[in-house]
C-alpha cells in the first residue's frame, strides 16, 4: 500500500512539469467590422458628394475641374467601410488652391476638420496660396492652415485620419525632399485604420526616378512601393486612362495637359497601428 502510494506520488510529480503552459502571446487585435453607421455612409455617399460639390461656396474655378479630376470616383474609392467619416481629421498635402480641401471639409462635416498644406516656396511663387489671403474667401470653420517645407511637414501621432496627395507626390521628388522619411511620418501622423490618398500622373515605371518626376510624374509602381515600406497596407488601386498619353511628355505640354494616364491608390495604417511589412 505505501509502496503504491509512493510510485503514485513519484508519477505525479514527473507528470506535473509536462502540465505546465507556455506563456500565450496577447491576441493580436483584429480589424473592426464595418460599423452600421459607416455602412450608412456609404448609402448616403452620392447624396453627401453631390451637396459637397454644389456647395454654395465652391467657386467656378473649382467646379470646372470636377469632371476632368473625376474627384467623385477619387471620393469613392477612398472612402473607407470600417470607420465614420463624418468628424474625420483632414491633411491635404500641398493642397494649393483648397480644391480637395474643400470638398472633403463638407463630407467631414462640421464636427471633422481639414487643414491646408502648402510650402513655403509655393506661397512664394504662388501668393494666392497664402493662407491670409485664403482666409478672405474660405470662411469654413472646419479648416485651418499649415504652412511647411517638405522636410519639415509633421503633426503629433494620430493627429489625422485622412491624407491626401492630389497630384502632387512627385513634387516631393521634384523639389528634393526626403520622401522615404516624410511617408514614415505620414505613417506615424495617422490613426490607426487611417488612409492616404495618393492620385497622380503615372509614368513609364522604367524611367529612373527623376526622370519621371522632372515630367512632373511617378509611375504607380514606385508609389507602392514606397508606401509599403513605410508600413502600409494597399487597399485600393483604379486607373484613369488616356488614349493621348505614352507617359514620355510632360504633363504640361499643350497636347497632353489634362489629358495623362492617371491612377488611385489608397493605403491605410494597420488597426493594430503597428507597420504591416
């Protein structure tokens, strides 16, 4: 009897190691299903862009390119499903005149905000670019001015939820920026779940980089790639064709101007907040 109660005791202090657990790793988050007020959103988007574009405010000038920008299937493709756009913050880099800015204040509405980028040497060569002089026909609570050189352009982390390029990613490249470590920053400038918005010129993706860029290009190959070694995630990609572009000219020739092969790209931030690479 003791001696069966000892063997039991020995197996079961030999037994008790291989019942230990390792120690679990915290769940990584998963993405937010769509919510039932972002589905109703996107319900609601036609109606939402057409006040957007017949806003009372919009000026001509800016009506006048709706169609040629195709800004409704700009809009449509960037807007998300899993998060509410209404009260979203805004970033339009190098916004120039407010063309996209204004536009996406009103689909914000006025409890979001959307901010207007342009550079120094812009305002300098462009002087309605100034915010001053902006503030005298831009009366929209819901926007606000910044004023940065490419090198400098920077917010606290998840200061935005929306960025936008408007044709103008390659003018990074084009006047020197460093646009490894400012794609970084857009990175860390997001919210988690937070989109950029890339539209631009494409160009022959075999051209080396400046070459495209002095065509006032960059082939959307390369800003993928770009993106994605920052750490974003791609979650969309449309492309505007022309039959007048071969992609070698640049885009202000009189034969091609408004007339270039163009895409979409959307990239988000990771829900998790952490790089996807």
């Amino acid at each position: 009897m003791m001696r069966g109660a000892a063997v039991a005791m020995a197996l079961t202090s030999l037994a008790l190691p291989a019942l230990a657990q390792p120690p679990v790793a915290p769940p990584i988050p998963e993405e937010p299903r769509a919510c039932e007020a972002c589905l109703a959103e996107k319900l609601e988007l036609p109606q939402r862009l057409n006040k957007a574009l017949k806003a009372d405010d919009r000026s001509m000038e800016h009506r006048l390119r709706d169609e040629n920008r195709q800004v409704r299937r700009i809009v449509e493709t960037a807007w998300p499903t899993m998060r509410e756009v209404t009260g979203a913050r805004v970033l339009d880099v190098a916004s120039g005149g407010g063309y996209l800015a204004i536009i996406f204040s009103s689909l914000v509405g006025e409890s979001g905000h959307v901010d207007i980028h342009n550079t120094p040497g812009w305002i300098a060569q462009f002087p309605g670019m100034d915010p001053e002089m902006q503030r005298k026909w831009i009366k929209r609570q819901n926007i606000g001015w910044v004023t940065a050189g490419w090198n400098d352009l920077d917010a606290p982390d998840g200061s935005y939820d929306f960025i936008l390029l408007g044709q103008v990613y390659h003018d990074i490249i084009f006047e020197g920026g460093d646009f490894e470590a400012l794609n970084q920053r857009f990175f860390d400038m997001l919210s988690p779940g937070g989109r950029v918005i890339v539209e631009d010129h494409d160009a022959i993706e075999t051209m080396p980089l400046m070459q495209q860029a002095n065509l006032h290009r960059i082939s959307h190959g390369d800003v993928i790639g770009d993106f994605l070694a920052a750490g974003f995630q791609q979650v969309a990609f449309e492309e505007i064709e022309s039959r007048h572009d071969d992609r070698k000219m640049n885009v202000f020739w009189p034969n091609v101007r408004g007339r270039t092969d163009r895409y979409i790209l959307v990239f988000e931030k990771p829900f998790d907040g952490r790089p996807a690479r």
